[in-house]
C-alpha cells in the first residue's frame, strides 16, 4: 500500500500538471528557456492557410537533381519562413524534384513565396567607378574570384553609369526615383567574397531610426575585405543577389575588423527578407512554383466540430461498454482513460504537435487502443477470479499474463507508426506522418496508462473489497 500511495501520487501530479496544460487559462509557457504557447497548434486543413508545391531545377550541367540537396533545400525553406515570422510549417521532400510546403494560418503569402523562390546567390562585385542602378541584371561567374590584374571579363557593350558614388563610412546603397532597367548586362563580373563570406548578420537602425542591415564577416576574409577597401577608396562595392544588384555602396574608408552596413530605402519587411538570404545562404537548386493553393478556415472549424462531435460519441459508446461488460473494473479503466487523454493532449502542446484531421485520427485510434490494453485486463483478471484466486493476486497475474499480448500488439503498431512516418516525409504526404505521429505518441502514453495507472487504480480500489461478497460487480 506504501508503494501504491507514492504511485498514486505521482500520477496525481502527472494529472495536475497535465490539466494546466490543457486548459484555456494557461497562456504559455517560459521556463528557463524553454517556451510554449498556450494554443494548440492546428495543420492546414483546420487552421486554413496555404500550400505550395515548388518544383526544383537541377543545377546547369546536370540531369538529376542530389537528393541531399533537395534535404537541404528543405531545410533552408524552413528557416527562411521561420525567420518571416510564419510558425507551424512543414516541408516535405515529394519525389525525386518536388518540395511541399504547408504554411497553416498564413495571410501575406506575396512576401513568402518570393522568399521561399530566391535562390540566394549572393556576392560583392567590384565595380571600379562605375554605378549601375538597383535591381540592374550583373552577370557573374562565380567560378573565378576578382583580381587587380583582371578586375572584369570582356565588356560585351558600353557601360553605362546611372550617378555618381556617395560618401559613406560603410558601404551604403544609393536610391533611384527611376524604374528598375532590364537591359543584358554590359560586363561580366567577378565576385570578392560571396555569402559564404558572411558570419552573422542582422536588422538594425541607423541613429535616424531607418533600418538597414549589419553584417559580419568570417575571420578569414576580414583581411580580404580590408585590404580591398583599403585600396579602392571612392569605388563601387556592389552587392548581387541572385544577378541582380541589391546595392551599390561606395567605399570611403578602410574597414578593416570585417563590420559592415547595407543601406537602402528599406523597410522592416524588405530589410528583414534580404536579412534572412543572407543568413541562411543560397539555395541548391533553383526553385519554382508549379502550385499554391489556399485553405479556408471555415472548412477548417467545421471539420473540428465533426471531429469533436465524432470523438464524443465514440467515447460515450466504449464508456458504456466499458461499464456494461466489466462493472467496477470497467469504471476504474474509464478514470484511466481520462489519464491518458489529458497526458496526450498535454504533451501535444509540449512538443509541440500540429494537429491535423489524420492526427485527430490517430488519437482516435490510440484511445482505442488504450482500452483495448484494459480489455485484456480485465478478460484475465475474470479467468483469475473464476479460478478461485485471491483479488490482490487476481490481479497482478491478471496483468503479468496480458502484458505479452499488450506489449507485442503496440510494438507492432510503433513498427507501423515508424513505416508510414517514413513514408509520409518521403513523398510529402504530410497527412499520413501526421497520423502516424500522433498514433505512435498515443500508444506510448497508452503503454504508460496500463503499466502504471490501471495497474495501481486496480490495487487501490479493490484491494480491500472481497470478491466473494461482491462477485456482480466485476462483471462475472
């Protein structure tokens, strides 16, 4: 009974804490360093959104694309989007050339999307006195690196310069009224540096309040880049991303420690969108949409209060043939039951999971499969009382001889779980690792609630009634 008290007492507060988790009041959580918001994440199909299939190009020379760039593609888009400030997304590699991408709840889906497109190739061009306007196309070979001796490859017509260089002590970018020209570009130009370059960087303000963005380079190029500024006081340093120039300061000191600025008519969303290139580099492979498509949001409340209704009236069915079949057992595997749904539904806010209709699926199953646990049970603890045992022994060989039976059937569906994630984040069927997911989860608290809490609840609701005085209320 000592053992059974402290037992209970742990659930006790697994269930307390599980609760606050749960419950509309809590607003979040932030616990040394570690944060959760107090809503429930939802998936496209209940929250409403966006979903974009981009299609990739495998690099000039090439047939096939490497699979471990499209893994890193993948990787690359989620950062992007996370630094946009778009959370909850999934992005799933489908096929040999293919990258799904659901952004659940997205309203400004211009700006993500052209993010999510840009390739990223990024690199400082030296440009002598020579000014082109922003956003002018700049051809670049990326296979050789600039050089005194041969600053430009072979002009191929007369340049022409828009204005004049302005004063800075950083690199900061001249502005035009003038529409941006797409005319072919006049040179070919080698890259200084390219963002490889680049250690961190960041939005900030200048002493006026207008944003720009900082950056640092790595330790090995900060002599290259001093060096450079130090000799070509007054020129051009352009800055080109994806071939076409962003920028084009004009350097009028020596910076030697590697810190610079970008400078421009920016705002926070356009400084922060150039920022978030920067950061996390080019892309692999060139991407393009081939589809996008929105979700409403009203499809999505109305399959929540299906599924809601649904999940009531199947857990109102098996509570009564939970009770109908097993009686006082059957009452105790109910209370179990609650257990469990409140640790599943809190550790989905933990982890956090994004539920989707597959995912409320999946939890569907679980609880099925947690009261299938209790069904073997409670079968056994009947053959045990039938055979003339003891109640307290009824009950442990009832358990011990149902435990292979459990144990088998959820490592099976945990082998199922893994196979269908498996196949669900191969192909992009983000719906089917959902489930997958959400089922293995529930059957690993399901694993917890029959070892543990059905196991103690049994002990210590029924350890003191005797079986021969009250044979109807187990069911037999």
């Amino acid at each position: 009974m000592n053992r059974n008290s402290w037992t209970m007492l742990l659930i006790g507060l697994i269930l307390i804490f599980a609760i606050w988790i749960v419950s509309p009041l809590n607003t979040g959580i932030n616990v040394l360093g570690f944060t959760r918001s107090g809503t429930q994440p939802l998936g496209l199909d209940l929250r409403g959104g966006l979903q974009v299939i981009l299609q990739a190009s495998p690099p000039p020379g090439q047939t096939s694309i490497d699979p471990q760039s499209l893994q890193d593609t993948k990787q690359i888009l989620a950062n992007r989007s996370n630094a946009l400030g778009v959370s909850e997304i999934t992005f799933q590699v489908s096929g040999n050339n293919r990258i799904v991408g659901e952004f659940p709840g997205l309203t400004n889906t211009d700006q993500v999307i052209a993010a999510l497109k840009q390739v990223g190739q990024l690199a400082f061009i030296p440009m002598g006195n020579e000014r082109l306007q922003e956003g002018s196309t700049v051809a670049v070979d990326y296979n050789k690196t600039w050089s005194a001796a041969q600053p430009y490859g072979t002009a191929t017509q007369a340049a022409t310069p828009t204005g004049q260089p302005g004063a800075t002590s950083t690199p900061k970018a001249e502005t035009s009224a003038t529409p941006a020209p797409t005319e072919t570009p006049t040179k070919i130009y080698y890259p200084l540096m390219t963002g490889t370059a680049l250690s961190s960087v960041a939005v900030t303000t200048d002493s006026l309040g207008k944003y720009e963005i900082s950056f640092v380079l790595k330790d090995q190029y900060k002599q290259i880049f001093g060096d450079f500024t130090a000799n070509h006081v007054n020129e051009i340093l352009g800055i080109v991303l994806d071939n076409k120039l962003i920028s084009a300061p004009s350097i009028n000191s020596a910076i030697p420690d590697g810190k610079g600025v970008i400078q421009g008519s920016f705002t926070y969303e356009s400084a922060n969108a150039l920022a978030i290139n920067l950061r996390y580099g080019s892309l692999p492979v060139a991407l393009t949409v081939i589809e996008s498509r929105a979700v409403g949001a009203t499809l999505g409340q109305d399959s929540i209060n299906k599924s809601i209704l649904a999940g009531i009236i199947g857990l109102t069915l098996v509570i009564i043939l939970m009770l109908v079949n097993y009686r006082l057992p059957g009452f105790i595997a109910v209370l179990a039951l609650g257990v469990y749904a409140m640790i599943n539904l809190a550790l989905f806010k933990l982890i956090p999971v994004t539920l989707s209709l597959p995912g409320i699926a999946g939890f569907v199953l679980s609880i099925g499969m947690a009261v299938d646990a209790n069904i073997l049970i409670f079968e056994r603890l009947k053959e045990e009382l039938r055979a003339g045992r003891q109640l307290h022994t009824a009950i442990d060989l009832a358990w011990r001889r149902a435990w292979p039976s459990i144990r088998d059937s959820n490592i099976s569906t945990l082998i199922t779980c893994l196979i269908l994630f498996i196949f669900g984040s191969t192909y992009g069927a983000s719906f089917v690792s959902g489930f997958a997911v959400n089922l293995a989860l529930g059957v690993g608290v399901s694993l917890f609630t029959a070892i543990i809490v059905t196991r103690t609840f049994l002990h210590v609701a029924l350890d003191n009634l005797r079986f021969v005085e009250h044979p109807a209320w187990y069911g037999i």
